[in-house]
C-alpha cells in the first residue's frame, strides 16, 4: 500500500489512492497517514468481510441444495439471495462508538463518553422488520438489512463486496456445482 501510495504522489492515476493522493481536506492535502489508513481500512475490511460472507454462503449452499439448485436455474435470483445473504450472515456484528452526550435511549442511559454497540447482527434478525427473520429466504423483498451499517456508518467498500461475492458465487456455481463441503474438517 505504501508504495503504491508513493507512485499516485508523483504519478496521481484515476483510481481511489490517485483520488486521495490528490485529495484535500479543509483545504489540506491528505497526509501519507491519512492516506495509508484510509487505504489499509478499505482493503483489511474488504477482504475479511467479503471472505467471511462467501464462506458462510458457500456453506449453507452446501447444506441446502435446494437453494444452491435455485441460484443455478435462476442467475437472475441472485441479486436479491446475495442481499438476503448479507441480512443473514451479517459480516459485521456490530460497530462500537462512544457516546457524545448523556442521552437515554429507550429507558437506557448511556452517558458521555461510554461505549455503545451497535449491533447490526441483531437489527437483520428484527421480527418486526422481517418476516420469518430466522430462515434465508433468497428472493426476499423489500431487504431493508443493515449488514453494511446504515447512514454515516454505511460501509464505503458496500458496492464493491456486493460486486466481489457475486462473481465468487457465480464462478463457484459455474465452475464447481457440485462442491461439497467437508465439515468434519472445518
């Protein structure tokens, strides 16, 4: 990352570390930091949460046949299984801030300062939001899921994991459609 970060400094590229190697905030050019942090956030949360979700797909596909079978007979499916799978298996659990003022939130208090978490995990299993929230449903419509965060926590990388587990998917049901996972080993 660092020496990439060094070549869109003097070369700047159209690319994301082109754009924040170019990049101002306030007026100030990002700092080597700043951009090696944003960076690195990006690719480690990239990689471990589109890894993790793929994981668990391929394994409940593995179990599930009927729904792998689906994916297969009906590509067209996927984008709304690869929504219901990111509700279901929530790569991210939650995400923790700190508090900024005393306030009480439904008849908890939470003071300056104090951690909270947001449990994203729990909100995408909510029976008042989603139907039988305990059951994948691969055409689930509407998904108002909270697996990428929501608001100003809303994942950066979102576009991008929904684009890399789709062509994980699709190439492993193209290529591999009768893989078979050994849990025994995992």
């Amino acid at each position: 990352v660092d020496e990439e970060i060094e070549i869109r400094l003097r070369q700047p590229a159209d690319d994301l570390l082109g754009y924040l190697a170019a990049g101002c905030i306030n007026g100030a050019p990002l700092t080597r930091a700043r951009i090696h942090d944003i960076s690195f956030n990006i690719l480690a949360g990239g990689v471990d949460t589109t890894t993790a979700l793929t994981s668990n797909v391929l394994l409940h596909l593995s179990r599930r046949p009927d729904h792998r079978q689906r994916l297969m007979d009906e590509p067209e499916v996927l984008p709304l299984a690869r929504e219901e799978f990111v509700r279901y298996f929530s790569p991210i659990h939650g995400l923790a801030r700190n508090a900024k003022q005393d306030v009480t939130v439904d008849g908890w208090e939470f003071a300056k300062g104090e951690r909270v978490l947001l449990a994203y995990s729990s909100g995408n299993r909510d029976a008042d939001v989603f139907e039988d929230p305990e059951h994948v449903k691969l055409d689930r419509s509407p998904n108002r899921h909270v697996g990428f965060g929501a608001g100003m926590h809303h994942c950066l990388g979102a576009f991008l994991a929904r684009m890399m587990f789709e062509s994980m998917l699709t190439e492993v049901l193209t290529r591999m459609p009768d893989y078979k996972v050994i849990e025994e080993q995992i």
